[in-house]
C-alpha cells in the first residue's frame, strides 16, 4: 500500500515538474523567457514551447496586436493666436521589439502607453504653438499630425529605442475651450436672431404693401361697381319716367289719382301718424271726396 503511495505521489510530482516547463504562447503575444531576472529568449512564433521550471526560468507575455492610446485629459492647448482650444487625439501603435521594450519601458504595455501619451502630447503641444485655428480646421491639419507623427518617432526610436512602432497620429477633434464655446454660441445665436428680424421686418414691410395695394384694388373695383350701378340704375329711372309718362299722358286724371294715392301711401305708413288739415279746403284729400273718387277711374 505505501509502495502504490509512493509511486502515485512521484508520478503527481513529475507531473508537476513537466507542466512548469511547458508553456503555450498565443499568436497575439510575445514570449519572454527570464532566467533569474535576466531576458533569456523572446519567442515571437506561437506554439507550445518548453523552459526550465521556476525559479529556474520564467515567462512573460506582451501583446503584439495593433494597440490604440486614445487621449486621456482635455486640458486646452495655446494656437499661434494664443486661443485656447481642446484636442482629441488618438495613437495607433506596436511594440516590435520585446527587449528593448522591457529594457527602456516597462513590463507591460500600460507602461509604454503612459510614456507615449507625455511623448505625443507634448509633440502636439509645439505644432499646435505655430498654427492658428483656421489652420488646425484646414487641410494643413494633415501636415500638422505628420510633424507630430514625425516628431514622436523621433523620440521612441532616439538613443534608447522603445521598440515600439508609431504606426499612425491623429486628431478626432478640434474645439474651443467650454467658455469661448459657449461665447461663440452666444454670437452665433445673436447673428441668427438679427437675421431673423430683418427678414421678419421685411415681410411685414411687403405684407402691408400687398395689403394696400389689395384695399386700392378693392376701393377701385367697389367703385366701378357703384358708377356701373348708378349708371343702370339711373337707365332705369330714365325708362320708368319715360313709361309713367307715355302711360299718364293718355290720361292725365288717372295720373291724378295715380300720384294721390301713392301721397296717401307715404304719408300714412304707420298707424301713429296724425295730420291736423281741412278735407274741406284742401286738394290733398281730394281723391277721397266722393265725386274726385268718382270721376277718377276712367276706361
């Protein structure tokens, strides 16, 4: 029974001893190999790969995947007119030389983003100083990310080598600062408003034009209709007079009577109408009195 201990034990721990000294490396990283601190090998193939167990030796891994350092801060920035503005920016970036990376960086790769980040934002910072605005937001903006490009990989590939690859520099945004923003706003906002007035002053400048001219045209049409009106109208009259008096002329005391009673019509149109006169010696109630009424109708 111990001899059945013993070998399970052994196996367990050679077993052990085997797997501290295999390792598998991915095709996305770099295998270091330490032997007592010291780099023994960089491993860029992946695979499975053997090493002496710890603390013989050791691995590390690094990413060699394209890496992206986007700007962490917004603090602003001085153009060559000394206005304040904000860049966003972003770095696309690699480390192509694992020992040189340890060696000068760091182990991982948040050291080298954290060196890169000072590197690139003080490049900006200098190229930023000798533009204006309205160059950062033409096409010399171009030649702007290249002069920073350039000037980055100046840095990371000097005396000391990052082993680093800057592969691409760019500028996602270009801004004032949140008060000149909010100042250009303010103005922007104010010049609308003015243009609105103005175009609301001349409408209402045109509608009182089309307006006037539309109560001209009125006056001048109801007027027209009037003269047209009172021209038949007066036709009209004319021909009425005309026939009344063809008609009376044939017999005047029809007419006579014709015209008393049309007197009588007007006079007393309503009930409360009182005349004080004398039938006796008045002509006005002639056509009442029984021979006037008499001898009126005639065929």
């Amino acid at each position: 029974m111990n001899r059945i201990g013993f070998w399970i034990s052994s196996l367990l721990v050679a077993f052990a001893l085997l797997s501290s000294t295999v390792f598998v490396v991915d095709q996305r990283q770099f295998g270091v190999v330490y032997a007592l601190g010291q780099i023994k090998e960089v491993i860029t193939e992946p695979g499975l790969h053997f090493k002496l167990p710890p603390p013989l030796q050791n691995v590390n891994y690094i990413d060699k995947r394209l890496l992206t350092l986007d700007s962490p801060d917004t603090e602003p920035m001085l153009t060559a007119e000394k206005q304040r503005v904000v860049i966003d920016w972003y770095v696309r970036w690699r480390i192509s030389d694992p020992q040189a990376y340890i060696r000068n960086v760091g182990l991982d790769e948040k050291s080298g983003a954290n060196q890169l980040n000072r590197v690139v934002r003080n490049a900006f910072q200098e190229e930023i100083n000798k533009h204006t605005v309205k160059e950062l937001l033409s096409l010399k903006r171009e030649a702007l990310m290249d002069d920073v490009k350039r000037a980055v990989l100046e840095v990371v590939k000097g005396s000391k080598p990052w082993g680093v690859d800057v592969v691409d520099v760019r500028i996602s945004r270009a801004d004032y600062v949140d008060a000149i923003t909010e100042s250009v706003y303010r103005r922007m906002e104010a010049e609308r408003k003015r243009v609105a007035n103005e175009l609301r002053s001349t409408g209402g400048a045109e509608g009182e034009k089309i307006r006037a001219d539309a109560e001209r045209q009125r006056d001048v049409t109801v007027a027209n209709a009037y003269r047209e009106a009172q021209k038949i109208k007066g036709q009209g009259d004319a021909q009425a007079a005309r026939i009344y008096a063809e008609s009376f002329g044939k017999d005047p005391q029809f007419a006579q009577f014709y015209r008393s009673l049309e007197s009588y019509k007007t006079t007393f149109a309503t009930k409360s109408d009182v005349m004080v006169l004398d039938p006796g010696s008045s002509d006005f109630f002639k056509a009442m009195r029984g021979a006037g009424a008499g001898a009126a109708p005639r065929k």
